[in-house]
C-alpha cells in the first residue's frame, strides 16, 4: 500500500478513544485520501450512534 508501515495494519472505529497530540512524536506512515475518508465516514457513524 505503500504506508512505509513494516506490517499490515488496521484501525477499529469502535475503539475509539481520546489521545493527546503531544503524544505523537513521529510519523510511521499515511493512507490514500480514500482510505482516510472511509476512516472518517466510519468514525462519524460511531459518534452519531452515542447520540442517537
């Protein structure tokens, strides 16, 4: 895929939590615009569901 990242990786919606930027000291890697908008429209749906 071309992330730069050594093993495959995926990222859980559901689990999603707060994390201070402070804590993020490097970049390992990027996704496509795609991938972050699908990542984004999924992120969204978990937070509408709390409120609904």
């Amino acid at each position: 895929m071309g992330n730069k990242l050594i093993t495959p990786s995926a990222i859980d919606t559901f689990q999603i939590r707060s994390i201070s930027t402070k804590r993020f000291l490097r970049k390992t890697g990027s996704v496509p615009s795609t991938v972050l908008n699908e990542i984004k429209t999924a992120i969204k749906a978990v937070i509408a569901a709390d409120y609904a």
